[in-house]
C-alpha cells in the first residue's frame, strides 16, 4: 500500500487549524508550529530523496516527519507553553493523540509501529543505541529534518526581537550573557539540554551544539547552502571565544562530513 503523503498533509491541516481561535497571539503559535511541520515535511523529502532506503523506510519516513510535533497543539491548548518541562513529553504526546484519531486507522500495521516510535523518539537528547533498522534511519531523517527548520525557527525569532518568550522556552533576553557551562559543552561536542537554558544566547548555543549532531551530508547542505550557521554566529556575541568556535565548527564540518559551507570566517577585532 502507498502512502499518500498529500492526503495526509490535507488530515494533519483539518486536525491542527481546529486549534485556531480568536487570539492572534495563540493563533501566532498554533500557525507556526503548522508552518514547521509542513516544513520539516519538506526538508525530509529532500533527504530522502537524496538517501538510498527502500519505499516502505521512505514512506514511513515521510508521515513520521509530518506528525512528529502533533502533540504540539494539545500541549499549547492545555499549558500555553511549548516547554516540556513546565508541561509534558510533547513526543510521548502526539503518539497519545495519533492513538486516539482517526490517522492512526490511516496508516498500514506494517509502518504505525516505526512512525509511532519515530514521534516519540524524535525529541529524545539521544537516540538509543539499541534502536534498530528501519527505525534508526527514520529517526535519524526526521530528527535532522526538525533540527534544520528549528534553526529556521529560531533565527526568525531571535531577529525580530520578539518579546515573546513562548517560542525560545521562556530563556532570558541578553546581547552578551550566556552560562559558560553550555559554551564548554559545546566546544567539547559534549550534549546539551534544553533544561540547562538560562539566556537567549543558551538557546543559540544549542542549536549550535546541533552542528555535531546531522546525520546526513545532504542535511549539512541544506542547512549550511541556505546560510543560516552565519546569521546563527551574528546573532551571538562577538567575541573571540565564539570566532573561535565558529571556526572549530567549521573544521569539524570539512574533515568529518565533507560539506564545505558557504560561508567565511571573520576575525573580530
């Protein structure tokens, strides 16, 4: 059985715009976690396109990344935050709520186990070690899928200047301040955790820690084609301790994934 991943879109929008009210501030957050779904959607195309898996893998590939964050929009009705820690597992959640709809009957027995898994999994620090074929693969393309757009996310918020704290889990405003702990973290390719995060700019290293964390080349062309790890370092401090990172980063990119960025490297004064 194919799996038509237009139909599903068209199912995910008819579940997802019932959460659209008449506040243009929930609104606001409702609309852009459908907007990063769809996008994620999109950049998962592009890997799997690019990556040698059989039809099945793609398939549940593609529907895992479409409902990845659907416990998104419970989870904002119910607490109005998008911080798992101040609510609940928003993974664990969406495969709550696929359980509960009509998706689930939707999708065939043989690929509901793997997407289900994938949901759940995709918000995880780490994958498990023990996690196997096809499984592995899936997870690995969603999570690079919703790192990409993140970065997207992130980098629109973090330029506007919004004063909504939702979007960046409620860390503090700050052009310089940042808890040194996560900037060693990030230079020793050491995990960071959402929990950690006092400052803005913590928020930022972590998305910056992500660059360890692409599994694909093509997940590195995507992110780095479109310019985002130059507009991710304008947006930290610019001292030479992050210059320096930005170049280790750089290194780390050339010698272990073969993806040259498009970028260049400024020295600060």
């Amino acid at each position: 059985m194919v799996l038509d991943s237009d139909h599903h879109t068209a199912v995910f929008l008819e579940y997802a715009e019932r959460f659209l009210g008449d506040s243009t501030k929930e609104n606001n957050h409702i609309q852009l976690k459908i907007d990063h779904s769809l996008k994620v959607l999109e950049n998962a195309k592009a890997i799997v396109a690019d990556t040698p898996i059989s039809k099945h893998t793609a398939e549940s590939t593609l529907l895992a990344a479409l409902y990845h964050d659907i416990g998104r929009f419970c989870q904002y009705r119910k607490y109005k935050t998008f911080n798992d820690r101040k609510s609940v597992n928003h993974g664990h959640l969406g495969v709550k709520v696929l359980k509960k709809s009509r998706v689930h009957h939707l999708i065939p027995d043989s690929h509901r186990r793997d997407i289900l898994s994938a949901i759940a999994l995709h918000n995880r620090n780490t994958i498990p070690s023990h996690i196997a074929e096809p499984l592995r693969t899936i997870c690995d393309i969603v999570r690079d899928s919703d790192k990409i757009d993140i970065f997207r996310v992130m980098l629109n918020h973090f330029s506007s200047e919004s004063n909504d704290s939702t979007v960046a889990l409620e860390a503090i405003p700050h052009p310089t301040q940042y808890t040194q702990q996560i900037f060693e973290n990030v230079w020793q390719g050491r995990p960071c955790l959402y929990s950690d995060i006092h400052w803005t700019n913590d928020f930022k290293l972590i998305l910056v820690s992500w660059t360890y964390q692409l599994n694909f080349p093509i997940s590195y062309r995507l992110f780095y084609d479109s310019g985002l790890f130059d507009q991710l370092f304008a947006l930290l401090p610019q001292s030479k301790e992050f210059w320096d990172l930005k170049e280790k980063l750089i290194r780390f990119i050339t010698r272990r994934k073969g993806a040259v960025p498009t970028g260049t490297v400024a020295r600060c004064n």
